[in-house]
C-alpha cells in the first residue's frame, strides 16, 4: 500500500502534457550559452495589460520545478503562485507589460510583441537564443513554435510568470478602479463585467478600440467623479 509521502507526491503532480527540454538543448548543442522561453498573457481580455515575461536557462540548470511546470491554462491559481515563486528566485527572469492604451493605438499583434520585447530586455543579459511560442521577433536565433507553452520548459514557465504578474496588476487594479470586478474577471467579458459596464460605462483600463466599444460610443469613465 503507498505511503502518504507518495499519495501527496502525486496530488501535487499536474495533469497535462509535461514540458521538455528539447529545444533548450538543441539550442545548447548549437552553440547557445543560454536560452530564453517567452510567453505573453492577457492577449483576449477587454481590459488590462498584456504582460509577457521571459525565462532564461543555462545548460547547467536543472531545477525540481521542471517537471512541474505546465502551460498556466492547465493549472490552479494556487499552483501557479508557488511555481511563479520557485522559479523567479531559482533562475533570471524579466516581466514586460503592453498598456491598454498601446493595445488600443498599436493594435494587439504589435502590443504582444512590445511586451515580449521589454520582457527581454528585463533579463540581466540578453539571451543568445530564444524560444518564442507563436509570435516571431525581430531579434536574431528566435525559434517560433505553436504552443511551445505545452512542449518547452521555459515557455511554459514564462507563460506561469507572465500569469501570475498580471493577475497580480488586475487585483491591484480593482482595488484602484472599483465597481468593474477585476479582481474576478481579469478584465475578461463576462457577464457581470458588461453589466458594470453597461451601467458605468468603460474606464481608463480598458481597451476602447475594441468591441463593445468600437461599435458604440461609449465615453471613458472619469474616475475622479468616484
């Protein structure tokens, strides 16, 4: 019969495809000194940043929260924040934020890849190859692969970091912009966030350009009248 240390080993396991290292080490073998998963979140949402965050490993790393790491769709919030922690203090990483207002006036395409770009340049030293899932860059030794948050260590730990610091901002956020329920929806179009903003109108967190908002002529909420 298993032990309880077994039992609990295997409930903190997460379900889903688990990561490789295979295009860090093809890297590697290439010649690269480090290798940088990227990812960005926050790509849907009607309101808040996108936020991108870059992960940078060596050849010589090798950390337990490898085998626990997943795309951040497939984990708990609870999960995300302990491997968030984990891996911000075991390895360099660097957060890159794209504002509403740059989604809105640069479109969401060019909006992702700012925040890719200034999660880059958040590192201690600028990567000699990068792993970016889906988004090419106009950087040199970028490999683009579909959901590399599912096949590749780093980007699925990019792809928790990047969760967890904009989740993080929209709390913070409904803290300083009440009344839109961002600490729930994450700026996402529920149903309760388009009945406050049916009733107070959108305010400076959100992205105007987008529907509901191209399509009608919603005003931008004064929040000092609050």
């Amino acid at each position: 019969m298993p032990n309880a240390r077994k039992i609990a080993a295997r409930k903190k396991q997460p379900s889903g495809p688990i990561p490789s290292l295979r295009w860090e080490q093809e890297a590697w073998r290439d010649g690269a000194a480090t290798v940088a998963g990227v990812d960005e979140v926050g790509v849907g949402p009607l309101a808040g940043p996108v936020t991108a965050a870059a992960v940078m490993l060596g050849p010589e790393d090798a950390q337990p929260w490898f085998q626990r790491v997943r795309d951040s769709k497939m984990l708990k919030a609870a999960t995300r924040e302990e491997l968030a922690s984990e891996i911000q203090e075991s390895i360099p990483s660097g957060i890159g934020w794209a504002t509403s207002a740059e989604v809105d006036s640069k479109g969401i395409l060019e909006a992702r890849r700012l925040s890719v770009l200034r999660a880059i340049e958040a590192l201690p030293c600028r990567p000699d190859a990068i792993i970016s899932d889906a988004l090419p860059l106009p950087l040199p030794r970028v490999r683009v692969e579909p959901k590399a948050d599912v096949h590749s260590v780093s980007v699925a730990a990019a792809s928790i970091v990047a969760k967890v610091a904009r989740d993080r901002w929209m709390t913070e956020l409904c803290e300083r912009l009440p009344g839109y329920g961002f600490c729930r929806n994450k700026g996402y179009y529920t149903a309760d966030h388009r009945t406050a903003i049916d009733r107070r109108g959108p305010c400076e967190a959100h992205r105007v350009s987008w529907a509901p908002f191209a399509q009608g002529k919603l005003e931008l909420l004064d929040i000092t009248r609050d």
